[in-house]
C-alpha cells in the first residue's frame, strides 16, 4: 500500500470526522505527499486510515466516492470551497444555526 494513498485515504477519513480537521495546526487539505507532514501529523493521518478500514464497507465507499469528487473539482473550486469552509468555522454557534436553517429552507424548496 502506498503512502500517497494512506495520506489520501486518512485525508478522506478526516473530511468525514466532524470537527476532526480542526485538530491540524497547518491547513492539511494543502498537504499533497506523505513526506510533507509532521510526525504529529503522520500519526494522526495512520489512526485516520485505521479508523477508516474499521468503518463498514457502505461508509469506506461514500467516503471515497466524496473524496473522488473532490480531486474532480478545479482548484479554483476547491479553493472555493475551503474559504466557505474557514469562514462556516468562524461563525458563532448561533450563525451556524441561522446558516443551518437558510439552507434546509433553500433545499426543501428545491432551490439550489
């Protein structure tokens, strides 16, 4: 097993951990060898891949069906992507719940 695909596969496993990416003092989505990240890092990438291969085999797919759409994206996306996210970060409890609500309005009336 590679350890390009450890890295990408524990990556995934973090993006499906609530909360978990928060735990990285460096943006680890920036990340892309094994060699760049920290011994702190590695170890907490190998506990990921090991969390992973215990989910059931249904999770391991939509993960990796997650993480595939993710590589699919242009950068300029991703990019994207990753300010919505520091910024949804930044909220206080009571924005993300406002933000929550918007949303699940918007989608049960079909809006996108």
């Amino acid at each position: 097993m590679s350890r390009g695909f450890v890295a990408a596969v524990s990556l995934a496993a973090l993006l499906a951990r609530p909360g978990a990416a928060r735990a990285f003092q460096m943006p680890l989505l920036q990340v892309q060898r094994w060699e760049d990240l920290s011994p702190e890092q590695r170890s907490r990438a190998l506990e990921n891949y090991q969390h992973f291969q215990r989910l059931p085999e249904r999770d391991r797919a939509r993960i990796e069906q997650r993480y595939q759409r993710w590589q699919g994206l242009d950068p300029g996306e991703q990019e994207r992507i990753r300010r919505s996210y520091d910024r949804y970060q930044q909220m206080t409890p009571d924005e993300k719940r406002n933000f929550a609500e918007r949303y699940q309005q918007r989608s049960k009336g079909g809006q996108r």
